[in-house]
C-alpha cells in the first residue's frame, strides 16, 4: 500500500515538472518589468566618495538625496517648504533642543528597521564628531584646519570609530554647537545644542544631516569601504560604482515614500556637451543634465525631447586669495568686482535665462533678505581709480579655473578675463583638472570660480557655512576676516530678529565691498533635457528627483 501511494506521488510530481517545462510560468516569480532610467551627466562625484559629509559638492547633491534620507526633507520641486521624511512630526523643546517623532516600520536598505539609536548614531561622536567639542556660549570661532582637496583614505581596519578628519572638520562646520542627541524612546529622540540656534530644523534638512545604519557603518572594515555602499533608507541602494565612469542605483522597494517607479537608475559620466546631446538624441540616455541655452534648438528640434529646468538655489561665484601677493590690497579686489559686466554675461552665455541677485541672499530667506542690496555696479572708470590708488602696475594675478564643473564655465572665464583687461587688470589663465589643483597652496592661487548654495531659508546655511570661520574658504587659507568671524558667531546663536538682520548686512558689507571674498556673478541655472514620455519635474535645487512621487515612467 505504501508503495502505490509512493508511485502516485511520484506521477503526480513528474507530471508538475513536464507542466512546468512546458509552461515555466507556473513556478516563475514575477519578472521586474520597471524600466531602467538612464542619466548622462558631466561629473558624479568630487571626492569620490558617496558620503553627504565628505561630498558637499553641486554634483553629488544631484543623486546623493536618491540614496539618503533625513528627519525633514525640503520640497524641492514644490514650494520648498519642510516636510516630514523619516520623522513623521517635530516639535521645538526650546531655543537648543528639537524633538523628533520616528515613523515606525522605516527600513534601511539592508531590511533593518529605522529607530532612534540609529538616529543617535548618526549625529554621535563615532560617525560625525570624533573628539571635537561643541562650540559653548561666548566662545570665539576657530577655524577647523583641514586639507579639502584630497581624497580621504581612511583605510585602517577596524578604524569604524573614529571618522576621518575631512568628515569631522565638515560635521562642525555644519553643526558647529550640537552637544548631545537624547533617545526618548524607539522613536523618539532629541537634539540638544549646546548654544540658543533658531536654524536646528534647517540644519536638519541639509545635505550632511542624513540618517545611517548604525550596524552597516560599525561593520564596515573602514569608512572608505562605507563610502563606497552606503546603508541609508532612500527610495534606492548602491548597486554599482566605478569611479569617474558611473553609478547604479537600484530600487530600494520597501522605501518609506512609496516603491519607486523605475527598477534602476544608472549615472554616466559623459563630460561633453555634444556627447551627452548626441547621446539622448540616438536613444543612449533618456536624461542628460548641464545644457547651455545655446544647444536648446537642437535639442527641441525633436519632438520626442523636450528642455527642462531654471535658476536653482545657488550663485556662481569669483573668490579671491587674500595671500596673494596683489590681491592682499582690497582695492584691486573691489576694482574686480566692478570691472565685471554681469548683466552682459547673462545676456551673451545665458540669453537671459538667469538673472544677477541681490548678492549673496536669495528671496525665500524671507524677513532676513536684504531688500535693496545689490552687487558691486560696473564701472570700469571706478575700477581703473582704484587700481591707481592701490598702485598697480600690471602685476600678474593667477586665475585658476575648470572645464568641466559648471555650465558655460569656460566661456564665462574668458569673457570676464577680457573685462579685467580692459580695465588694466593682468589677469592670467591656468587650467587645472579636479578641485584639488584648484585648492592647492602655491603662487599661482589667486582667483578662482566657485558657487554657493542655500540648503535652508536662511543665510547662515550659505554665507556663514562657505565663507565664516568654519567655511571652505577660511579653511583653504584663502581669506578670513575678524569682524566677519564674530559676526558670524553672531549671526548663528542670536534669537533676536532685529540683531540678525543687521547682522546680516553688515556681513554682506564686509564680504562684498570692504574687503571681498567673492563676488557674485549671476545666480545659477541647471536645465536638462529628456524623453518627453517621462513625466518629471525638475527641482528648484540641484537635486534630480527620481522618486515615485515625481518620476512617471511611459507606459510599456
């Protein structure tokens, strides 16, 4: 009996397989039909490493965000209010502390579940601070000193506990006075400054605030390792990375906001113009991103593309080194600034597609936007009085630039060298390859392109970030100010609206007029172009937004 029932079971489990070869979608699982999202860009990293902390660049800014999630997010393609994220609600304790309320379920990547111990984490000693104390009441700024140029290496096995210098150097740069992070409960926790900052929820929503982790940071082998497949709890994960080439990223499903639309989206770096346009043209790629207005035609010839985008919240820049041997007199600094004809650069480079700003502010600052601030005028007359006053004699003065970082940057290098000249500057040209030639100490550092974004509706997130004591700039023993650096103290620990407000000002007084540190050119503007069939808004950031709420992919 027992073996007829043997033999029965045996037919009936050989006619299931000869039905399944016949018909392999009885035990298949259900293929991803999602298509895969192409994107031709001109860089994808500066540092080389997938890191918020260490990749503070317009560039990484654009995918990073697909990759990291924060307690608050902007909205970056809406009115760039804060919204929830992986907190679900907040609420202010007092003028140090915030308090967070976790959405429960949120998973990671690696399928483990967000809580406030990972918060905890990410903003601790071990991943941000190392050793370094948070900046107490009355205390003067000091400026962190860090090597910004290179790449970090941290390789050292079992190193995971302490961050390298570069990522703590940009931790206090952007938390300069956060003490502690107290967990309530799971899902509860609280940010606790050490000084009064009415800017903590802003800080909270910026590229660098991102929460991680904690058991994939601690088991990584070092933070080089970490930075090249970061665990965070964005709409996608790290696939694949090949420096300098490309970047895969793949679906994370399970992400809080909604399973993404698309199975993956693939970076390429692709640093010409021409070869990026002919690219999306031919069926290559299906976005590309950085197009001068000049190629708007070629690209709108076709109707199945179409050009998107406009000004974004960042300025482009001219910095100076104020060690330079003729850049150390402020007046051939001023007399650069007037010498620069920005409206005529917009006009030629941009066909008035941006527009010359108000300095270094931007409008949703709100009530501390400068009304009436302006950049300095043109006029070559006033610079050619100062340069004689100053007692310039044609001395060279070293220009070093990219070719391949910002849109229209070489043809705005060069229309500016020619306005130098004619006002007598001696203004020469050197190229250079990465940021890292661009930074190096050495007699040919003198000016210099650069940006600068606001990640938050206020201007300690752009002025004092880049430029105060703990800025890029003073950190790159570029240029530093006494007064600016207390005023910069100033400008991130006083509650009184009044105060910061004319604070402010007499900052943007010092920085742009007595003794500049830049100068703004016109505010940036970012257009791609792309298959008309995906249905996409770009941001008002540099943030290419490719999640399931903005990204509708054509129907197969």
């Amino acid at each position: 009996m027992q073996l007829l029932h043997s033999k029965r079971w045996f037919m009936k489990l050989t006619a299931l397989t000869l039905c399944a070869l016949a018909h392999p979608s009885v035990f298949a699982q259900p293929s991803d039909t999602r298509p895969v999202v192409r994107v031709a860009v001109q860089q994808l990293l500066t540092s080389g490493a997938l890191d918020p902390l260490r990749e503070q660049s317009n560039v990484g800014t654009r995918m990073l965000p697909m990759i990291y999630a924060g307690l608050i997010q902007l909205d970056t393609v809406g009115d760039l209010s804060p919204r929830p994220s992986l907190a679900e609600s907040w609420k202010r304790i007092d003028a140090k502390t915030v308090e967070f309320k976790l959405r429960p379920g949120v998973k990671f990547h690696n399928g483990d579940e967000v809580t406030a111990e990972d918060v905890a984490f990410s903003f601790g000693s071990e991943r941000m601070f190392g050793a370094s104390a948070p900046r107490q009441a009355n205390q003067d700024s000091k400026t962190i000193a860090v090597d910004i140029g290179r790449k970090t290496t941290n390789s050292t096995p079992g190193s995971m506990d302490v961050p390298p210098p570069e990522i703590t150097a940009i931790a206090r740069n952007l938390w300069p006075s956060l003490q502690s992070v107290e967990i309530v409960d799971r899902y509860t926790v609280r940010l606790i400054n050490a000084v009064p900052d009415l800017t903590l929820e802003g800080r909270i929503a910026r590229l660098g605030s991102e929460i991680v982790s904690k058991k994939a940071y601690m088991a990584s082998k070092d933070w080089a390792s970490w930075a090249q497949a970061p665990v965070s709890a964005g709409p996608f994960k790290v696939k694949e990375m090949k420096m300098d080439q490309y970047l895969v990223l793949s679906a994370h499903d399970d992400y809080f906001g909604g399973k993404p639309l698309v199975k993956e989206i693939r970076y390429m770096v692709v640093p010409e113009v021409s070869s990026r346009i002919n690219g999306l043209l031919s069926g290559q790629y299906d976005f590309i991103t950085d197009i001068p207005p000049d190629q708007f035609k070629t690209i709108q010839g076709n109707a199945k593309f179409e050009v998107v985008g406009g000004t974004v919240l960042n300025h482009r820049l001219i910095t100076f080194d104020k060690n330079h041997p003729v850049l150390a007199n402020p007046k051939i600094r001023q007399a650069m600034t007037h010498a620069i004809d920005r409206d005529a650069i917009v006009a030629a480079i941009w066909g008035g597609h941006t527009r010359v700003p108000a300095g270094l502010q931007f409008e949703f600052y709100g009530d501390m936007f400068v009304k009436g601030w302006t950049v300095p005028k043109y006029d070559v007359a006033l610079a050619k009085k100062l340069l004689a006053e100053a007692g310039y004699k044609g001395e060279v003065i070293h220009f070093r630039g990219l070719n391949n970082y910002y849109t229209n940057q070489t043809q705005t290098d060069q229309i500016m060298l020619e306005m130098w000249r004619s006002a007598g500057l001696n203004v020469q040209m050197s190229m250079k390859e990465n940021w890292a030639q661009i930074f190096e100490k050495g007699p040919t550092r003198g000016v210099r392109g650069w940006s600068n974004s606001a990640p938050f509706s206020d201007p300690v997130s752009s002025l004092v970030n880049q430029h105060g004591p703990n800025g890029q700039q003073q950190q790159t023993g570029e240029w530093t100010n006494v007064e600016f650096n207390k005023l910069s103290d100033t400008l991130a620990t006083s509650v009184d609206p009044v105060e910061r407000q004319q604070t402010f000002k007499r900052m943007l007084e010092i920085a742009e007029r007595e003794d500049p540190a830049y100068t703004v050119l016109h505010q940036s503007a970012v257009f791609y172009a792309k298959r008309k069939d995906f249905a996409w808004k770009p941001s008002k950031t540099f943030v290419m937004d490719f999640r399931g709420t903005n990204l509708t992919p054509p129907k197969q």
